[in-house]
C-alpha cells in the first residue's frame, strides 16, 4: 500500500543553518533559547531544529540599523 506523501510546509533548520541565517553562534542561540529570547528548538532524537518560519520572524523582528 503505497503511504501519502508528506508536504514539508516549514522546513526545519539545524543549529547549524541557524547561525549562518541569524549571525548567532552556538552559545549565543542557546544562551537567548534559555532566556526565552529565541524561539525553542524542536527535539527529534539526538537532533536539535528550529522551525524556518520561527527563525525568520525573529530575524524580522529584530531592530535594523542599531549599533551596538
């Protein structure tokens, strides 16, 4: 019996795909995730991901031209 395929309609990103997307590096993602100022990683096994679409409204969500 042949199974329905599954559409991916948010892409799930690796720690390493989101701290080439937002500039972070490991520590600093996870510092924010903890402090609540990151969205929440999903769990699959041993594997850690975020959702594109919450990484992309965080991004959008950030201030733009700021120096810090």
């Amino acid at each position: 019996m042949k199974r329905p395929s599954a559409e991916v309609s948010d892409p799930l990103l690796r720690q390493q795909s989101v701290s080439i997307k937002t500039t972070l590096s490991r520590t600093e993602i996870y510092r924010r995730v903890k402090r609540g100022d990151f969205p929440q990683p999903i769990r699959l096994g041993r594997t850690i991901a975020w959702k594109t679409s919450e990484v992309d409204a965080w991004i959008d969500a950030q201030p733009r031209g700021v120096a810090k």
